[in-house]
C-alpha cells in the first residue's frame, strides 16, 4: 500500500516539472527533486563554498601557528652581580597575570607587579612594605636575558652606606 502512494506522489512530481528523475526500487522511490541543471549548479555552489572554507582554514592555521606562545615562567640564573653568587636562581612563574610571582634565591617568594611588557620586554616591580627598598626585573624575552637592580632605601639610610643600586645579570631558562 506504502509504495502504490509513493509511486503516486512521484508521477505527481514528473507532471509538475519538478523531478529530474524517478527511479522506481521494490523497497523505495527515489526522487532526484532538482532538475539536471538546477543540480549542476548546486554542485558547484558547494564545491565553491567548501574550497573557500578549506582555504580559510588553511590561512588561519597558519597564522596562529606563526606566533609564538607566551611562556608563563622562566628560571633566571645569576651570572654577574654586585653582592650576588653566580649560579644564584630566581624564579619567574604567572608571567601572563598582571601579578607574577617570583621566588628568590632565598627559597622566599612574592607577588610583584607587572609594569610594562612588549613582544621583546616584560618589567616587573617589587617593592618591600617595611623598608621600602625596590626591585625591579627586566625580562628580556628574544635574547633569554635579565636584569636586576636592587635599590635598598632602609639599608642606606640606616647604615650610612653609599646609597648606589646592586646590578645583577642573568640568563632566562
């Protein structure tokens, strides 16, 4: 009974025009309800739109593989310090926050904060809440490098010492 109807309903399609073809199977009717032309132009709609989504998708690849990640840490060895030890390690870590940690040779550690970063330079701050002393870290991230000058305000005054800034260079692991 199912089929009769169905066969019915396509000779209805091939009177109105609307059918290409009718191929008539035991199991099923099947109906190409798009016209020979009409099809080869859908076909070529959609090989168009496929090509230009591969090709986007190949473009945009590309690109976001081109950039380099930003790294979120970095270890920073001593190599030449006024006051410091060669070997000495800082450690860099949260970099990507406005807030990155550091953890000092001492095994203490703190917050500091972030004042400045570009493609090639982050520049970090820290300064003590009881002596006031700074100091401030420029991460050199294209040539792995770093640079620390220590400024101690509470020791100076105190001491009578000479009121100069300890440098300290180091690389970027």
């Amino acid at each position: 009974m199912q089929y009769n109807r169905n066969l019915w309903h396509a000779k209805q399609y091939v009177k109105l025009g609307k059918v290409g073809k009718v191929r008539l199977i035991p199991s099923r009717i099947s109906l190409n309800i798009v016209g020979q032309q009409e099809g080869s132009k859908m076909h070529a709609r959609q090989f168009v739109i496929s090509l230009v989504f591969f090709l986007f998708a190949f473009l945009a690849g590309g690109v976001t593989h081109s950039q380099t990640p930003a790294r979120d840490g970095y270890i920073g060895i001593v190599s030449k310090a006024d006051g410091r030890k060669s070997g000495e390690q800082f450690t860099f870590a949260n970099l990507r926050s406005q807030r990155p940690f550091i953890t000092f040779p001492s095994g203490n550690g703190e917050e500091t904060t972030k004042v400045f970063e570009d493609d090639e330079t982050i520049v970090l701050i820290f300064v003590a809440h009881l002596t006031g002393s700074t100091e401030t870290f420029y991460l050199n991230k294209k040539r792995n490098r770093f640079t620390l000058i220590e400024v101690g305000a509470l020791e100076a005054t105190a001491t009578g010492a000479d009121f100069r800034p300890k440098v300290t260079y180091g690389t970027l692991k």
